[in-house]
C-alpha cells in the first residue's frame, strides 16, 4: 500500500462575475479522480485504489484555488503496488496540466506485503501448542455470544482449539510490519484476544482490551513468543534453516522502500480531529490499572 495527499493550487475568482480569470484546483481533483477512474479497467485484478477529498472549494460561487484528495493504492506486492501509484502520480500531472494548476504530492506511509517465513512458524506453532489456549468463564463466554448476536454474526463463544499450521492467505489490508518481513526472516504470531466476527476498525473491536478476555489472550501469546524467542537463541540449526528459507522466498523480488527520499512522517494528521474529541473521550479512558484473577 502506498498513501500519498495530493494538493492543487490555482487562482481564486468570483464565480458569477469574472470566473474565466480563476484556475479552479477542485477541478484538477475532479479530473484527477476520474483519470484514475478510467484507469481501472487496465489494472490488475488484485489491485485497490481508494480516495477521500480532504479540500473541495469553501462555496459554489468561488472559485477554489486550493484542492486536495488523498489516495491508497494497493496491489499484491510491492513492485505493482509502486507501478500503480507511479501512474496515479502521472494523472495528477496531467490534471495540474489541464487546469493550469500546480500540485503538490506529500507521501502518507506504504507497506509491502507480510512475508511469512514457514520455518519460524513451524516453531512457533509447537509452542502455540504446548501453551494451548485460555480457560475462558461461561461469562466470558456468554458476552461474546452476545456480542456476536448483536452484529448478526454465528453466536460461537470464544475460540477453544488451537488452529492448525496453514500457509497464509493474504488479505486486503495492509501493516507496516509487511516491510519487516522482506528484511529479515520473520512469523507474525497472532493471539486470541478480540471475540471471534468482531470486524477490525469497528468500536466492537475495542471493547474487549479492557477486559480479561484479551488479558488471557496476551498472557498465552506472551508465552508462545517468549519460548519461540528462546528456540531461535539456542537452536543454531532453526536459525540457519529460517535464512535458508528466507533467501529461497526472497530471490525473485528484492525489498526496496515504496517511500521517495526525504519523505517524512505525517506527526499532525489527525491532530485538529484528534483535539476537538480528546476532551470528550477522556471520560471513557480506562484510569485504573486493570486486574484480573
């Protein structure tokens, strides 16, 4: 995934008075969404492109001089997702060009693909299964059927078995870990601490961190972790196996950073949102250390 925001400047005028002497940015993001529109039949089927106009002009009648529309362009690995941003870019060239705007473009983040190392995991399911699972309480239970109930979801209770080794499906999300992996051989290890059709990104999803729930979920997934941890100091042979494996899943496609040079963090995004509801929330901020038997 690449993330970038890109902003149109031109020339403010009154819209029913002398509007042939603006240069309307909102038009250039327009043109812009629909150039990637029109590009979308030739992509590949595993791509994704997404988009959110930050900036659309103050009022009909004039003409913007500032436009902003902020993109993630996805795609399978790296190399696409960087092939697809590149003609994204292009667009919003031409845009500029039509509209006899200028752009800028601030990068907002990128992450390739997670790279599972299967020797790294073969060793930590081992540990996942000598650790097993929590020993959930039928209130345990009994939330989490309600919490699937009110989503509409099959109302299973938390999960009790420990799920077989399988290779990864990838998804349509994207982690900043994804770069990690195609650097250095590395196995994600997942733990059970949400209620099993709760959907990521969703106010469900943060109910259960405060709870004991997702207490004995860490403390079983602290474990796996720390014992695989101990199997990779002392075991000289997983070690050399796990680059072995690495090297083999690497030789067709190199990492490189899907960032340009000199791109730089984004420390305010969200920060005007972020100040306007903190004080609301606070309120609801757990201020007591949670502790559970």
């Amino acid at each position: 995934m690449i993330g970038a925001k890109f902003t149109f400047k031109g020339r403010t005028a009154h819209g029913g008075v002398n509007p042939w002497d603006g240069k309307d940015a909102v038009d250039a993001v327009v043109l812009m969404d629909i150039g990637f529109d029109k590009l979308r039949e030739h992509l590949r089927p595993t791509y994704r492109g997404h988009r959110t106009i930050t900036m659309g002009g103050v009022q009909p009648n004039i003409i913007p001089d500032v436009g902003q529309i902020w993109w993630f362009v996805r795609d399978a690995n790296g190399p696409w997702a960087k092939e697809n941003f590149d003609k994204l870019v292009d667009i919003a060239r031409g845009a500029a060009l039509m509209t006899g705007t200028t752009m800028e473009m601030e990068p907002f983040g990128a992450a390739w693909p997670t790279l599972g190392n299967k020797t790294i995991a073969e060793a930590v399911q081992k540990n996942i299964e000598m650790v097993g699972m929590p020993k959930w309480t039928e209130e345990e239970n009994k939330f989490a059927r309600a919490l699937q109930k009110s989503l509409g979801k099959k109302e299973e209770g938390l999960p009790t078995k420990v799920a077989p080794l399988r290779a990864a499906r990838q998804n349509s999300s994207s982690n900043d870990i994804g770069d990690i992996t195609w650097v250095v051989p590395t196995a994600p290890v997942r733990f059970p601490i949400v209620v099993p059709g709760v959907q990521a990104h969703h106010w469900t999803a943060g109910i259960t961190p405060t709870m004991s729930i997702a207490h004995k979920g860490a403390v079983v997934g602290a474990k796996v972790i720390a014992a695989s941890v101990l199997d990779l100091l002392t075991s000289p042979e997983l070690r050399a196996a796990a680059k072995k494996q690495f090297e083999e899943d690497t030789k067709d496609s190199k990492y490189f950073s899907l960032l340009p040079p000199g791109a730089k963090p984004p420390l305010d995004l969200n920060r005007e949102m972020m100040d306007k509801y903190r004080p609301a929330m606070r309120k609801y901020y757990l201020t007591k250390k949670a502790e559970f038997k």
